[in-house]
C-alpha cells in the first residue's frame, strides 16, 4: 500500500480556508443576532421617544400623528405642566417624593445588609426555617397586607405622613433584597473576615470595614432597585397620604390627569418625562456597580 502524503503547503492552505469559512460564519452570526437585538431595542425604545417627543408638540397633533419629528415645537407642555393645576409646582411634588425615597433606600440598604449578614454567616437556631420564611414572603402578594398594615398605621396614628412607606424598611422587610446578598455573601471568602476577628475587630466592625467594600455591587443593585421602585409607586403614596400638599410625583401626575374636560396630554407627558429623568441619572451612575451586583448574585451560591 502506497500512503498519500500532503505537502505542507497544501495543509496550511486548506486550514487557513477553514479559518476562513469559520471567520465568515462568525460574522454572519453576529450580523443577524446584532440586527435582531437593535431592532427589539428600538421598540422597547421607542413608546420613551414618542413621550419626549409627544411632550414637544402641541395638544392637538399628539395623535395626528406617530412621527418621533414634531412639526411644530412647543414648549408650552413644559411650562404649563410645571405649574400645575394646584397652588403647588411641579417641583414641589418632585421634592415631596424624595423626602420619602431617599428614607426608604438608606433604611433597606441598612437593613437589608445587616441581615444578609447575619444569614451568610452566623449559625442561629432555626436558620433554614428562618431563612425559607424569609425566601417565602418574596411569593406572597402584597395586596394581602395592604389592609392589615393600613390598620396597623391607622392605629399607630401615622396616616397622611411618609413614615408608613418607608419604617417597615427598617425591619428588612424586602426579602428579595435579603436573598440576593446573601446569595453574593455566599460566594465570598471568609479569610479576610477570620482574619479581622483575630485582630480584635467585632462583628459589627467586620461588616463595616471588610464585608461591605467587597458586596458594594450588591448593596448598589439593592439601593438602584429599591430607587427605581420607589419613585414609580403609586399604590403606596394613594392609601397613606390624603394631603395635596404631600403628594409625591406618581399621585401629581394622576392628579393632572382627573378632569373633566379633557387631559392637556402634552403637559402629562412633559411632566412624565421630568418625572424619570431621575430614575435614568441614578442607573447610568451606577451601572458598572448594577450589573455586576445581579450577575454575582445570580450566579454564586
């Protein structure tokens, strides 16, 4: 039997028109799956375009038409949507909803991560019992405790104030939260935490100095969310707070809308766009520090 032997030329040729075919198909690949992400983001994108641009034109032409380009720019939904219907101005109500979401994201950031803590790391009777029930009340509906927590503040006498949307944060009461850092804690090493205790450093102490610089993704994420949730409630602010003058920006905006001889849509719109420009602020800030606290505690444990 004679053996065919390729020459070396031959060989390299037929690899590199491998790589070649391999090179080609990697970009016909990426072409369609780039094509198909631009074009599902431009139409998750565009009802936020169509506001913004919705809110330059005027009233008439807002469903005329459902061109992004207005033909006639008008900044009158700005000027009159800021002053509002009301004694108060818009920034008036922009104010009102920070006096109780900043409360909010401090008191379960806090919360949150001193009992993440506690369930990563400290052996406690009944841990997983604990832990379950915790994990469980992230399935119960919220709608079920709306009227048991309305009554409980009712007699508390703290109706028509902010404390009701954001004291129950102080018990780290947002179990969703909770799991996701401990789910972070989890992956994390406990060396340099041995290693603080045995220079002196008490629990406390261990998650102030060592514990939290390393979960700052998660504690980020926590606050981001919590934010972002937050600023969009609606039902919250609507069965605790009675008072126009205390109004946040979700009750203003439907205030605005409440009449009865037609919505200026063009003001609504405005006032929707101002309403989340916050909420975009915050995320693009904090991005890097978002999606490595959801990665990281999605995927260890």
């Amino acid at each position: 039997m004679t053996s065919t032997i390729i020459p070396a030329t031959q060989a390299e040729k037929e690899r590199n028109q491998e790589n070649e075919r391999t090179i080609r198909r990697e970009k016909i690949n990426a072409f369609f799956r780039y094509t198909i992400l631009i074009i599902v983001g431009l139409l998750m994108l565009y009802p936020l375009l169509w506001m913004f641009s919705a809110s330059m034109k005027p009233n008439h032409e807002i469903f005329s038409s459902m061109s992004l380009i207005p033909d006639h720019i008008s900044w009158e939904g700005f000027i009159n949507g800021w002053k509002t219907g009301t004694e108060f101005t818009f920034g008036h109500y922009i104010i009102n909803t920070f006096a109780y979401v900043l409360p909010k994201v401090i008191l379960t950031v806090i919360s949150s991560t001193i009992v993440g803590y506690a369930f990563a790391r400290f052996e406690i009777p009944f841990k997983k019992f604990w832990f379950a029930t915790l994990v469980a009340t992230i399935l119960l509906p919220q709608s079920v405790l709306l009227i048991p927590q309305y009554l409980m503040f009712r007699e508390m006498g703290l109706l028509d104030s902010y404390l009701p949307l954001y004291l129950p944060m102080a018990f780290a009461t947002q179990g969703f939260f909770v799991f996701m850092l401990v789910q972070f804690l989890r992956g994390v090493p406990t060396d340099m935490e041995e290693a603080a205790m045995i220079d002196g450093c008490n629990s406390f102490q261990v998650l102030w100095y060592v514990v939290v610089p390393v979960i700052r993704p998660a504690i980020v994420s926590v606050a981001l969310f919590q934010f972002m949730w937050s600023v969009n409630d609606f039902l919250g602010p609507l069965i605790y707070v009675s008072s126009v003058e205390k109004y946040p920006i979700a009750l203003a905006l439907k205030m605005s809308i409440d009449v009865t001889e037609g919505a200026k849509w063009n003001e609504i719109l405005a006032m929707a766009s101002i309403a989340i420009i916050p909420s975009i602020i915050v995320f693009f800030m904090s991005q890097k520090y978002f999606v490595e606290g959801v990665t990281s505690s999605g995927i260890k444990g």
